[in-house]
C-alpha cells in the first residue's frame, strides 16, 4: 500500500468528527434529543468514582474506584422515571501511594476483603433540565444509608469507537463514614467524605 495513504488513513477516520467549518465535533453533546429510552449498561472502561477526605486538618487527600459496573434505565420522555444501579468495587482502589492503598483497604477503613464491593440503588429521580437530584440508597461495609446525589447531565451521542449510544453524567454527594461504621480516626482524619463520580453508560 502507498505509504502517503497508510499515513492518510487516521486522518480519514477522524474526518466523521470534524465539522464543515474545521471545528472538532466532540461526539457526545448536551442534547437531551440525542437520548434513546431503553436502558445502558456502565462504560467501566472510562468510569470514574472519587472521594477525598481530610487528613488532619493540614490538606485532603483522594482515591479512585474504577471499574464500577451496574445499568441505568431511562426515557427522556419521562425522566423521573429513571432507574440507576450500581457495584463499585470497593478492592479495585487506586491511590498515590502502594502503602495508603493497602491502608485505606484494611479493616481501619474499608475492610475489603471482607466487603469488596459497594453499591447504589436509586429509589427516586427529580430532574430539572438538565440536572437532577437521585435519592437512592448506598450500601457500603455492610451498612444501607439513603443519599441523595446531584447529578448533570453532560452528553449523549455515539461512541465513534465502540458505535454505542453512549449516555454521560457527573455526579456528587457527601456522606459521613461514621454512618457506615467506619469511624476509625474521626475526627482526625475526617468524618465527611465527598464523593465525585464521572460515569459514561453505553446502549
């Protein structure tokens, strides 16, 4: 093959993705009309859930959960009428260090191996244009606790590398650890967690 056209070929892949003008045209877009009903399945290869907690007053400190796995069912036609649920794999933690890991798994924290997965179970939806509140209820080291997430809406469209509808979300809530138990150090490391979740579901 002409090597000019091997090195024309990604060029060409992109072209979908650029529009008229020669402006990027991101695939996912906050457009409510670009929502199927039916329901999605989590894309845990780019799902992302965060909490950071405070470290003894001097600064806060943050850990990932990846690979979160679970479905969300909606109609955009009725959006209060979604249904979300979710596993978080509570042993599938990364943080800055291998120590803090191993510390923030231990039974100090989120005991681990004895609960390696969290999950959360909507029970309510309110939705405002494009954002709404999610009440529904976490299970955490064994402990169900009702919250309320505020979630926005951030794009929908087709993965151009998968072809999936693809729904995206951001989401935040604080919880107080010592509602699940888990109250080693309060208040010196610190009883309110804040969590950030940056989820993708695919059709």
């Amino acid at each position: 093959m002409n090597k000019s056209l091997l090195l024309a070929l990604p060029l060409l892949a992109a072209a979908p993705l650029v529009a008229q003008g020669g402006a990027p045209q991101l695939p996912g877009q906050v457009d409510a009309s670009r929502v199927a009903a039916g329901t999605y399945a989590v894309d845990n290869h780019h799902a992302q859930i965060q909490w950071t907690v405070n470290h003894f007053g001097f600064n806060d400190y943050f850990g990932i959960f990846g690979q979160p796995t679970g479905s969300l069912t909606i109609d955009p036609a009725k959006p209060n009428d979604a249904k979300v649920s979710i596993t978080i794999p509570v042993s599938d933690l990364a943080t800055s260090r291998a120590d803090l890991t191993k510390h923030m798994m231990s039974p100090d924290f989120l005991d681990a191996a004895k609960f390696p997965t969290a999950t959360f179970e909507s029970t309510k939806v309110v939705a405002t244009g494009n954002t709404a509140k999610v009440t529904g209820n976490l299970t955490l080291l064994g402990v169900t606790k009702p919250v309320v997430l505020d979630a926005t809406f951030t794009g929908a469209g087709t993965n151009p590398m998968s072809r999936k509808a693809t729904i995206g979300f951001h989401g935040a809530t604080t919880i107080k650890r010592s509602d699940f138990g888990m109250a080693k150090y309060v208040p010196l490391v610190g009883d309110d967690v804040k969590i950030a979740i940056s989820i993708a579901f695919e059709k």
